[in-house]
C-alpha cells in the first residue's frame, strides 16, 4: 500500500452521502495517509466557510488531498513525490496559458496555501467555481507571492478530468461522466444504485456524457486501460 505521511485525505460534505463515503473507501483502500479529516454534518451554506476559513487550521501535515462523491484515487502507482514539491494541483484543463491548473474536484494543496488563503479572505474571497476563482483570477498574484502551481503536464498524471490523455493512467480523476473510464460494468452499476435526488437534479450534462461514454465500454477499456488498479 502506498505510504503519504505528508498528506491529510479531506472529504467535507453536505449531500450524496452514500457516495461521497464509498470514494471515501476507495482512497483509504489504495492509500495509508497521515492524517483523515471527515465533516459531514454541515449545511450546504456552511460547507465553504468550513472548507476554506476552519479546515486549513486544523491540518498537521503539510498538503492535504480533497476529494468528492464523484473523484477518487484509481492508480496509487501514478504517485511521485514531486506532486509534494507544489502547492496546488488538479486535473488540467483545456486553456493555452499559464493558468491551465486545475480542477478542484480532486486536488492536492499545500497547507502553506490553504493557510494564506484562511488568513486573507479580504484580498483573495473564495467565489464560485472555486477552483476557477482560484487558480485562474488569483493564480498570477499567488505565483508572485511564491505559491507553486504544477505544470499540466505533471498535473495530467496526477488527475484527469475534462482532458484525457490515452498514454497516461493518472493517479486519480473527478467527474461522474468518467465513472466507465475507471470502473468496470459491476463497479458502474454499484455507483448507479446509490444515485440520489441531489445527483439526479443537479448533473443532467453529467449524466448524458456518462451514458455516452458507458455506452462505448469495451472501446474505452481498449483504448485507454486507465481502470483502477484492482478492477483489471
């Protein structure tokens, strides 16, 4: 099992409780970290003060791994200690710039960001979508300060999301829409079963790209072989 003594698992969440504990399991399955900080009995109003002003103060260890009900570690061997070196990394996207990382939904901080953040809500508010707000408005003022923000290409094998790069099995993803990308049909059914209300009303472009890509299984596994480790 892959050892993280540096790194605190993080899963706060108000909704899809059943799946948010099930990604839960599979990174505690695939991983042995230093620290795991759960918070679940919050209201969807209190999630992002918690998130971004209480949680950095109660970190030890030096990054923290968020994920979602939707995000999960698939291939632990994709890990290198170089993702350590940064202060923020997630899935990169599809921009042409300098400002192409990442996606939040499941992403790696250092507690030094996490912290400066907590401690100036005046000059760097947290808006909605936040890794947006984030790496994309505050990113060029957080490089200047000195913050470390990973390069896509180091991004790509530690998350997939929106870009997906045949040669490259990532160490995690985010999104439901890559649900067949990194499970097989038992695993796909088992998520399924525990769709909710909250899912089923607020991800229906989610749902249509799940359906597309579910339906191309045998293709994907093909042509991709990015299934987590022990669904091969």
């Amino acid at each position: 099992m892959l050892n993280l003594p540096n790194v605190t698992l993080v899963c706060v969440y108000t909704v899809a409780h059943d799946l948010h504990r099930l990604a839960i399991e599979d990174c505690l399955r695939r991983v042995r970290f230093g620290d795991v900080l759960v918070k679940s009995d919050l209201t969807s109003e209190e999630y992002a003060h918690f998130f971004h002003y209480q949680m950095p103060k109660l970190i030890k260890t030096t990054h923290v791994l968020s994920i979602q009900w939707d995000s999960w570690i698939t291939n632990p061997s994709a890990w290198t200690d170089e993702f350590l070196d940064y202060d923020y990394i997630g899935a990169p996207w599809w921009y042409n710039d300098d400002c192409n990382v990442g996606n939040s939904g499941f992403c790696l901080r250092s507690k030094r960001l996490i912290e400066f953040i907590a401690d100036h809500p005046d000059k760097f508010p947290i808006g909605r979508p936040e890794d947006h707000t984030l790496c994309r408005i505050y990113g060029p003022k957080l490089k200047e300060l000195g913050f470390r923000f990973a390069p896509s290409a180091l991004a790509q094998r530690f998350s997939f999301e929106c870009v997906i790069d045949p040669t490259i099995r990532s160490f995690g993803f985010h999104a439901m829409r890559n649900f067949p990308y990194v499970l097989d049909e038992a695993g796909l059914a088992r998520r399924e079963a525990l769709f909710d209300e909250y899912v089923r009303r607020t991800q229906p472009d989610q749902f249509r790209w799940l359906r597309r890509n579910a339906a191309g299984l045998n293709e994907v596994y093909g042509k991709l072989g990015i299934m987590c480790d022990d669904q091969h």
